[in-house]
C-alpha cells in the first residue's frame, strides 16, 4: 500500500503506526481487494481499507469483460464512496462507519470501520429462520429510513442487474418472451408511487452478524440507489433459499418484512397502500432479476421452478393488461 495511504490512515485515525492484515477477500473482476489494517498508538484496534485499483485488463469469471463493464464497475465504487461519505444510517439499519475516502488516478480507498470490533463479526454461507428475519428486519428499517429520499450522487435507480446497464445480458437471453417484456417489467418497477433507496446487493454474504445472529450490520454498497424496496428483498431471499424453501417460506418472511417496515415507517405514510403497492410488485422484482440471469449465466441455480412459476404469473398480468387497453 502505498505511504501516502498509510499516512491518511494514520491521520485520520490518529494512530501512531499500522500493520497490513489479512487480505478479506478481492474484489470482483480483479478490481483490487479488502484488507484489514490493524493500528497502534490508538482507540481503534483495526480498520477495513477498500483498495480499488482499475485493472488494465479486467477478467470476468462469466466472460463479460466489456467497456460497458468496466464503467459500470468504475460507476460503482464512484457510487459508493459518495454513499459513505454522504449518507448514514442508524442502529436498525447498521452500516460501517466511513473514516476516509480518497483517489488518485485509477486507484479509489474507503476506509471503513470495522464490523468485526464492533461485534459483528460473524458470516453466514446459510441461515436459519430468526438469521433471515434478522436481515430483513434491517433491509426493513433501511427502506423505512430513505423512503421517499432522492438517491443524489447515487444511481438513479438502485441494483446491480438494473435493465438500462445489462443490454448485452438482455441480448443474450433466448427466453422471447420475457426479452420483449423486460421493459414493460422496469418501467412498472421504476413507476411505483412508494420509492426508496436500496441497499442494490442485498445477498446473504453482504450482511455481518453479531454471534448471537439476531442482529446484523450490512456493507458492500456499489450499487445502492433508487427504487422499490422488493428489489432487495426479493434478491435476499433468493439468495439464501432453493426453489422448495422459497414455496414454503416466502409468504411468512414477506409478513415479517412488512411488520418490520410498519413499525418503522413515518406516521404521515399511507401504509396500507405502500404495502398493497409493493407486494403488488414481489413478483414483478423477482421476474426482472430472473431476467438478467436467464441472460448472464442461463445454468445458475436460482433459475427454479419457483423463479419460473413468478415470471410466468407476471407475463400472464402483462398479456391481460395488453388485452384491457387494446394495445
């Protein structure tokens, strides 16, 4: 790492020395890495540094190494520095605290607090019902937090998968009729009268759970924007459960997920109709990212018959609306 680095660490952090950790994991595409610093000569025994360092030749694992990738990517970490600098949460929706942010060239650093001190130091690869619960508690409070919050310096519609960035994904997909839909689909996600800002990358390995795993912290917000809550809860669930579990599970969890954004909604919010709206829309969110992996990886495993069942519901409502109005 470079000494000016160090030396806005040491700063900021007021620490008299630091030593580079262990490597949390690389960034995706080869864009650089995680790693924890551990501090001396301060109240702060350990930071997590985001180093974002532009490759000259990027390596998809999927095999989508394209200009438009690399600026979506670039886009991304612009993004979610903005986020940390400008924008926090609470203790309902818990994110790492930003300590400082810089770039030089094609390099980006965030430096965050670490979660693992603050006693969030568990991962989770499954998850049991109150650990889930515990997610979507937080995605809960977060979108209760930012509703009706202009996404400024964010992307103008939340998620990774988001339409107008994966043409070369819609391209690909040989599902005709989904592909002739797919903006239909957007366009009625994006009109919904109840906005909020999304987390955009809500899956399991993005959350931080403390040990007893009734509370989490959440991190990784490149893509975190505007849009309908579903968007995250859709991507959350489908995450962390197969086809079989998703049939069993998913009516009680949505129950949950509204209870949550109930008690945590502002008075003055009409919440019969956000509910009514956005449960209207569950389908709709889940067929839109159904969408973009049909198009990026046709043989991922989330493509199941609970996926299937969803986006034939919704291209079925789609047809009756063409037939209602004429079209």
């Amino acid at each position: 790492m470079k000494q000016e680095y160090q030396d806005l660490i040491l700063q900021t952090c007021g620490a008299s020395s630091l030593r580079v950790g262990e490597s949390i994991q690389t960034l995706w595409s080869g864009y650089g890495e995680i790693v924890r610093l551990h501090l001396e000569g301060c109240d702060r025994p350990s930071v997590v540094v985001k180093h974002v360092k532009f490759p000259e030749e990027a390596e998809h694992p999927r095999g989508w190494s394209t200009d438009r990738s690399h600026a979506r990517k670039v886009r991304s970490y612009q993004v979610e520095t903005h986020w940390y600098q400008n924008y926090s949460a609470n203790q309902s929706c818990r994110i790492p605290a930003s300590l400082a942010a810089c770039s030089h060239g094609d390099e980006m650093l965030i430096v965050l607090e670490d979660l693992d001190v603050a006693g969030y130091g568990q991962r989770r690869t499954r998850v049991n019902n109150k650990e889930m619960k515990a997610c979507l508690s937080w995605l809960a409070h977060f979108h209760a937090l930012f509703l009706g919050v202009a996404p400024e310096g964010l992307w103008p519609v939340g998620t990774y998968w988001h339409l107008d960035t994966r043409p070369d994904e819609l391209e690909a997909m040989e599902d005709a009729e989904l592909k002739a839909a797919a903006g239909d689909i957007d366009r009625i996600l994006n009109e919904c009268s109840f906005k909020t800002i999304v987390h955009g990358d809500a899956k399991l390995a993005n959350f931080c759970f403390s040990q007893s795993g009734r509370d989490v912290a959440a991190v990784d917000f490149q893509y975190v924007g505007g849009g309908c809550g579903m968007k995250d809860v859709v991507y959350f669930l489908g995450s962390c459960m197969e086809e079989k579990e998703c049939e069993k599970k998913v009516p009680g969890l949505l129950d949950y997920y509204f209870a949550e954004l109930k008690v945590s909604v502002r008075k003055d919010v009409d919440f019969s109709a956000l509910e009514k709206e956005w449960r209207e829309m569950f389908a709709f969110a889940w067929t839109d990212f159904h969408r973009f992996l049909l198009g990026w990886m046709p043989g991922h495993w989330k493509i199941n018959r609970y996926s299937k069942q969803l986006t034939k519901e919704v291209l079925h409502k789609l047809r009756l609306g063409s037939e209602t109005s004429g079209d």
